[in-house]
C-alpha cells in the first residue's frame, strides 16, 4: 500500500503540472505575455468575487508559487483591481478588472474544453466523482496527521 499512496501523491502533483501546462499553452496561443499559468488560474479562481488574499490563497493550490507577488504584479499589469476594506483598513481586497475578467472567461472555455475531452476519452461524471471523493479522504487523512482535524 506504500507504493500506490505515494504513486497517488506522485500523480496528483503531476496532473496539475500538467494542468498549467495546458493553460500555458491557451495564454501562449492568444498571445497573452503579460502575466504567466498561474497568475492566469488565480484569475479564474477569483472569478466574480472579492477577496482578500488570504481567502485567495485558501481557495487554490499554486504549485510553487507566491500569491501575494503574483497579485502585485496583475494588478501592475491591469489584471486585478486592489482596495483597501471598508470594514478593516489592513485588509486589502482584490477583484478583477474588464482584463482580469477576459482572461478568466479564456480560462473556463479551456476548462470547458477539457470536460468535453474528457466525455470523449471514457471518462464520465461518476468517476470523476468518486475520484474526487478519494481524494478527500485522503486530504482529510493528512490534515488529521497533523493534528488539524477528525478523519471523516
């Protein structure tokens, strides 16, 4: 069992290397060079809401990335409009700019593409679903490892 946790470990690293690898390529094609495979998740992760960076950083796993840096430099590059919070003047808020936005739309039509491949290659829904489930399982085994938690 050793060698097929590590495997698993091993390929969930992998997918999402070459899931970036994926947006690279869409960013590339559309000429895009302002901003990176990351930078460009982050905006799709962000979508319509406003959040902090904190909130950001909790939403999604950047693989070997400084969120913080990465949010400074889309919004030098126009991506991310940054504001102060009404309600706690420490706390810097973030949403996305007509640009932020267009990119985040050519984020989800690759995303939507995948899904359609996906259909096609055999994959459907209810594997993807008890994947999803595994994994999980196995998010909430290392947070309980750590002493963040109950395994559910």
């Amino acid at each position: 069992m050793k060698e097929e946790y590590l495997s698993v470990i091993r390929l969930i690293e992998r997918l999402h290397r070459q899931f970036l690898e994926v947006v690279k390529g869409e960013i590339d094609r559309l000429g895009i060079r302002d901003i990176n495979n990351i930078q460009a998740l982050i905006l799709y992760n962000i979508g319509e809401d406003e959040l902090t960076v904190g909130e950001l950083t909790h939403r999604g796993y950047y693989l070997g990335s400084n969120v913080s840096y990465n949010v400074r430099k889309m919004v030098e590059n126009g991506y991310l409009i940054q504001e102060r919070s009404t309600h706690d003047r420490r706390s810097i808020r973030v949403r996305l700019s007509e640009k932020g936005m267009d990119v985040r739309n050519k984020v989800g039509d690759v995303i939507d593409e995948q899904q359609a491949k996906l259909g096609e290659s055999g994959i459907n829904a209810e594997q993807l679903q008890f994947t999803a489930t595994v994994l999980n399982r196995i998010e909430r085994f290392l947070l309980h490892s750590y002493g963040y938690g109950p395994v559910r």
